[in-house]
C-alpha cells in the first residue's frame, strides 16, 4: 500500500454438532465424607443430532492479524423437573398394578379383592395378612409374586418421591446461592479438533469464584449433556472451606463404527474428502467423538488452507446406523455494508464518499462465500483509493440467517482538501558577509481534493522553486486530474484517466566526464507540456498504459541561458567553459518541440515473503515520435527489463526471517530514427551498474546490462545481507549518437562492478567496486535496486 496501513483480523466463530442422544439422568452424587454436597436431580429430555463447540475462523480485519478465541453455541434442551415427570408416570403404573392385582384375585378368589385394598382379617386366604397393608399370607402363588412386585414398586416410588420432595424444595429455594471456588473435569476426552475444558465451561454458570444457584447448576449439566457428546454426565460438589468445588464427570458416548460418510450443503468441497474421511474413520471400530473430530479437522482444515474461514460443520447425522451426514456451512455473503465512522470510531450515518466508489473496489460480492484472501485485497484496494484513514473489513453473522455472512466496511475518511506549504531559506553567494537582502526563499506549495463529488476523482496542484523573489529561473509546476473507472463501475479493468500539465528541470546525465576527465560544466533540461494517459488494470501490479504526450524541451547551462551543444572544462575559470561538445537537442537552438506516444505493459506477480519480494517482473516501454511538425524528431525508443526474485528456500512456518533469495535482471534498450541527447541511453548509477556515478559508463543508442544479486537472511535482525555482481556494455552504439558524448567525455561506453551490502529498513548500505578503476566506494542509499 503507498499509504501505510495495518490491517487487523480478528477471528471468532460459534457452531454446533448434534446427533439423536438418548434422555440421560443428571444428579449431583453424594460426597461421602464431609457435608452432604447440594443436589439436583433431573431428567433431560431434548430433540436435536450431537452438538460440541467448533473452532470457527471467522475473520474480522482490521489493521494486522490476530486470532481471538472462539466461542460456543449453548444448546437449549427442554429441561423437565423429576416432581412434573413422575407424577403421571407413577399413576399410570400404580394404576396398571391394581388392575393386574385386581383380574388376578378375580381369576383365583373373589374375595382377594378386599386384600388389596385394604388388608384383611382372613391371614390365611389369599395373601391376606394382618394389617391394613396385606402383609403375610401364603396362598395362591401367582398372586403373591404380584402382591411382591406391587411392594417393591411402592417402596421405589417412595425412594423417588423423596427425590421429588427434595427436588421441589430445591426449586423453592432457587435463589438460595453457594460460592463457586472451582470447576474441574473428569473423564474428559482429548484430542485435536475436540472441545477443550476451557470450551465446554466457557458458557457456563459454575465459574471459579461465582455465586451459584441449584437451578443454575441443573442448567449446566443440561448445556454440557446436551452436546450430545457424552453419555452421561454427572456433577459432584464438594465444600471447601469457604464455599464448593463443581467436579462434572463425563462418560464418552460410543456409536456403531462408520460405514459410509456424506457431506450436505458444500459447494466447493471435493468429492475426494469423503473418501478420506471414511478411510481414517475405518481405523476405528466405533463411530466416537474422536472420529467425528478428524472429519471436522479434514473438512474445515480445506476450507481454511483456502482461505474460506467460515467453512464449518454445523452438525453430523447418523451416527446411530453408521451412515453420517456432515452438514457444511461454507459461509455465504448475504450483504455488504459501508460504515462511516468519526475518529472516536463512533457511526456517523453516511460520509462523503458514495459507497459505491467503495464497492467497486471489493473482490467479493453478494451470494460469493467469504475469503480472507479477498478481504485482505478489499482491505489494500481501498487504501489505494487514499480516501481514508481507517478501513476495516468486518463479517459476522446475519442477523436474518446465522449461517450465512453479512460484511461491514468500516470506513474513517480523510480530509477532502489538503493544503501544504514548505518554505526554505538559502543564503545566496556573495561577497563579506550574508545579510537579509542575500536571503533567498524558496520552497514548494502543494494543493489536493481527493474526492471530487464523492466520487473518487482527484485533483491535484504543486509549484516548486529555490527562489519565490525570481521563481523564472527554476519553477517547477504540475496538475494533475486522475478519474478512476472510466468506462463505468462494471468496467473489469478498472480503466482509469490521466490528465497532467507540467514543468520540470532535471540535470542531464549525458554530459558528464568520464573517470580521467576534468569537471564537466553542467547542463539541465527543462520540459513543459501535458500528458493525457490511460491506464487498464489487469492485476494489482500488472498494467497496461497508453498516453500521448506533447512538450517543449530546453536546454540550459548553469547560468540558467538556452544552450544547443555541450561544453567542456575551461582553461579559463571566468569562461565555465566552451561550447564545443556534443548537440544538446534536435535543433540547433537549444529547443525541441516533440510530439509522441508512449506505452508502457508491466507484468508483475511480485509478492512480499517476510519483507521482501519474491516473483517476477517483466516491463516494456514504448515510445513513439510522431515528428508531425517541420524539425520534430520521428523515432522509436523501445526499452524492456526482467527481473526474477527466485527463493531459494522457503522460510519456517513461524518464522520471520525474510527467505534467501536469489535475484536476476537483464535490461536491454534500443533508438531507432532520429535521437536527441535527452533521449539517449545513460549507463552507470545506483539503478544501472553500481559503483558509478550516473551516466559515467556511456551514453548510447543501444545498451544491454545484466545483475545478479544474492540475499541471504542475518539471524535475529529480520532483514538479509546481499552480494551482487553487475555489468552493463553499449553494443558500441556510443559513436552512432550525434556528437558521440561518451567519447568526448572519455567515457570507457562498458563497465563491471561487484560488492556487497546489508538492507537495513529502507535503507541500504553497501560497497559497490568499480571494476575499471579498480576503486571502490561506500554508499547510503533508499529503496530498491531492482
């Protein structure tokens, strides 16, 4: 991005695996020393497939990475009270007894019928026996097997009717609250992809050092066996000695082992991962929550190594028939939102900036699936806009359909209009000393509109001058109008328009001494004209752009006086020098008038690995002279470089040292028609063969020039050293440029040059040999060579 920028991902996700459990009874077991611990007792009774908390990746981006913990969907199954759920099962029973009792005493003895109900005074007659209760008897066998059976029936009916009574109680006393010092696990299956303690108690009421109630307790062994991941589960809460220790105990649940495997919902998934599913599932006998936890890891581990983090699996089915179906959520866009926000980050409704001139820029659109990939490109994109200070790219659930994705553009936008101003003050030469008259001011003005009428389109202004008393001499002027899209906002090479008027001064490299030459008086060459491009975007860094340019070129000498041929160094310090040397421009007055199109292709699919560049690199630049007028030069000047950034070795998973790279480039140029010096090829300098100065090696017609550079990483400074070798040759084109410059400057028209250096930041320090001299040289410089 040109503008700094940090993003942040944040990753957090909640999603649930359910299958058919069976109703599973929950109570708090007693503790058999100490205190009798609080009980509940409960039957759980709920619909619904195996349910376990899955790690989501569900991306929030922001200014850098990070993952942040994901949660757990709690399971709401109907919980029914021991008190409401015995009570009509207890009457039917009892009911169904006394009928049984009843068409047995009928069949044997009419008068069994007074001993169940009420006892008897008969204790020999059909299990009569004294007594209210009918205890004692001995007669008809088959009566006294049901009368037994009758008995242990009530006596368990009574057992369960203190449960219910101490139920009830618990439920009256609800708000009655302990003191949670602790919660542990018991039993609790581990492993990849499984829910970890930290998981299941994340939602929970029973937290360390949380007051707790006996319905919230039932209400936790509910959410735990809900899951559907356990058989059973128990919980046994032991004092301490300021409150209670939680102790839930689990039992895996087993299934039949697994015969076949399906996926439901996936659109992008290959049919290949079922298979692999099935085979690991077939290592094992049984269908258990490990089994179903590396289907998750396979399936999801896919989604994520292709950058779809909402890829899940809400839930699997079938379990009990060894037939499960994995039913996927892949993570579907429903909407794409832009929020405007203040510096505080608080919305503020709508902005400046329409948001379609954001939308436009987003990879993604509704009805794709969410990748991070493209929110990272959305992300760097709309930097490049430079109409904000803060973009995030937000996904979270929709609110409609939580499985499916809505994403907000967090937008802070920036100042519309810029306005800046630097001033600087030299002290002209003169005679004795300086005083406030000698005072030359100088400086630049520099105006912006970023976003004109919401739309993207920016304008931009500069002056520049070392001298506002007489800014003739040297000033320098740009505007520039840039329209984005336009072909329209459908337009899928992002068509951009470039309109600038200029003037600028540069030092030409063309007329320098050679190494055993004296000092060469300088010459500068001003352009003033306008450009008109267009640009097509066909990746990021790979473009393709066409323009049409129309300027004036001059050429001056130091004093600032049009100068149509070069000079060399005088005898006579007064004079500066004499203006014999090569021709400065086409014509003979030291003005051009030209005319030309230019074109200009870059392939580039060059990333960043660890800071530095990796990939390839291919230019070529075209440029066309028209010669439309009498004296406009008629040419052609073609340019094309390569650059490979091969990596040796890839960099370990966590690490951060930058990778060894190996660097190729070959660069080769060629004029072809009329040349002007302005136009001719200069070899030597940082960007061409290090260890020279600019233009030192030649100035020619055609060129060729090749580099290899070798970075290797320095341990635990994160940045590489490099060594390098470069050469570069005119072709012996030198001499077929008017005035032929390299040799009238004794330039050697070839040159070589080895060294080496470290890259520091932006920074790069180096020793850089000349070859030719055998000399070499230490150097400071900024940015990239290649």
């Amino acid at each position: 991005m040109a503008a700094s920028s940090s993003a942040m991902f944040s990753v957090s996700a909640k999603c649930t695996i359910r299958t058919q459990p069976t109703a599973g009874r929950l109570n708090v077991r007693r503790n058999p020393s100490g205190p009798a611990p609080r009980r509940i007792a409960g039957t759980v009774r709920y619909t619904g497939r195996v349910a376990f908390p899955i790690q989501h990746a569900r991306k929030q981006i922001v200014a850098s990475a990070q993952n942040s913990p994901f949660s757990r969907t709690e399971a709401s199954p109907r919980l029914t009270s021991a008190a409401s759920r015995t009570g009509p099962v207890r009457a039917a029973r009892n009911a169904a007894l006394t009928a049984c009792g009843v068409a047995l005493g009928v069949l044997m003895k009419p008068t069994a019928l007074l001993s169940l109900f009420g006892g008897g005074n008969d204790g020999g007659n059909a299990a009569g026996g004294g007594g209210g209760d009918g205890g004692g008897g001995d007669g008809n066998p088959f009566f006294g097997e049901a009368k037994a059976y009758a008995d242990t029936a009530e006596e368990e009916e009574e057992e369960e009717e203190e449960e219910d009574i101490g139920s009830d109680d618990a439920a009256e006393e609800g708000d009655e609250k302990f003191l949670c010092e602790g919660v542990k696990a018991v039993n609790l299956v581990a492993g990849p992809g499984i829910p970890t303690q930290a998981e299941l108690f994340e939602g929970l009421y029973c937290q360390p050092g949380a007051m707790v109630s006996r319905k919230q307790l039932s209400e936790d062994l509910t959410t735990l066996l809900s899951t559907g991941l356990f058989q059973n589960v128990d919980a046994n809460v032991q004092p301490t000695g300021k409150g209670y220790v939680v102790e839930f105990s689990f039992r895996e649940k087993v299934w039949p082992g697994m015969v076949e495997f399906k996926v439901s919902g996936a659109t992008v998934l290959p049919d290949d991962i079922e298979e692999q599913v099935l085979r690991e599932a077939r290592k094992s006998k049984y269908t258990t929550v490990r089994v179903l936890a590396t289907a998750k890891n396979i399936i999801e581990g896919y989604y994520q190594e292709k950058g779809l983090t909402f890829g899940t699996i809400s839930h699997f089915d079938g379990m009990e028939t060894g037939k499960v179906l994995a039913h996927i959520i892949e993570g579907e866009i429903t909407s794409v939102n832009c929020v405007y926000v203040d510096g505080n980050g608080n919305p503020v409704g709508s902005g400046s900036t329409n948001p379609r001139v954001v939308r436009r820029e987003l990879p993604f659109r509704v009805g794709q699936l969410y990748n991070v990939e493209d929110a990272k490109r959305a992300l760097r994109d709309i930097f490049l806009l430079q109409l904000f200070d803060n973009v995030q790219v937000v996904p979270k659930p929709d609110d409609n359909d939580p499985q499916k994705v809505a994403v907000d553009i967090v937008l802070k936008e920036r100042p519309l209009k810029t306005a800046e101003v630097e001033l600087e003050w030299q002290i002209a030469p003169g005679e004795g000393r300086p005083d406030l008259v000698s005072a030359t001011p100088g400086g630049s003005v520099f105006l912006e509109h970023r976003n004109l009428e919401g739309e993207g389109r920016q304008l931009y202004g500069s002056v520049s001058t070392s001298n506002f008393f007489a800014p003739q001499d040297d000033l320098g002027f740009k505007v520039e109008y840039v329209r984005p899209y336009l072909w329209g906002d459908h337009d899928p090479k992002r068509t951009s328009l470039n309109v600038s008027a200029f003037n600028s001064r540069k030092l030409s490299p063309v007329f320098t001494g050679g190494p055993f030459a004296d000092e060469v008086p300088s010459i500068w060459v001003d352009r003033a004209g306008a450009k008109v491009t267009v640009t097509e975007q066909y990746t990021r860094q790979s473009k393709l752009t066409a323009g049409l340019v129309v300027e004036e070129v001059t050429t001056r000498d130091e004093q600032g006086d049009p100068c149509p041929c070069g000079m060399r160094a005088s005898a006579n310090p007064q004079m500066g020098g004499e203006a014999d040397g090569p021709p400065t421009t086409f014509s003979e007055t030291g003005t051009d008038r030209i005319t030309f199109v230019q074109a200009n292709l870059t392939r580039d699919n060059t990333y960043f690995c660890n800071g530095t560049p990796v990939g390839s690199r291919d230019i070529i630049t075209v440029d066309q002279g028209l010669g439309l007028l009498p004296g406009n030069p008629f040419y052609n000047r073609m340019v094309a470089s390569m650059t490979r950034f091969i990596m040796l070795k890839k960099p370990g998973r966590h690490s951060e040292a930058p990778p060894p790279v190996l660097v190729v480039h070959a660069k080769a140029g060629n004029v072809i028609g009329d040349l002007t010096s302005y136009d001719t090829f200069t070899l030597g300098g940082p960007y061409s063969v290090r260890g020279y100065n600019v233009g030192e090696l030649a100035a020619c017609r055609r060129f060729i020039e090749a580099a290899v550079e070798l970075r290797v990483p320095v341990p635990k400074l994160k940045t590489h050293a490099y060594g390098f070798y470069e050469a570069a040759h005119d072709l012996n084109s030198s001499k077929e440029v008017p005035g032929n410059p390299t040799e009238f400057y004794r330039r050697m028209g070839a040159g070589n040059s080895w060294g080496g250096g470290m890259k520091i930041g932006a920074v790069r320090a180096e020793y850089a040999r000349d070859c030719n001299t055998s000399k070499g040289n230490v150097f400071v410089r900024f940015g990239e060579r290649f």
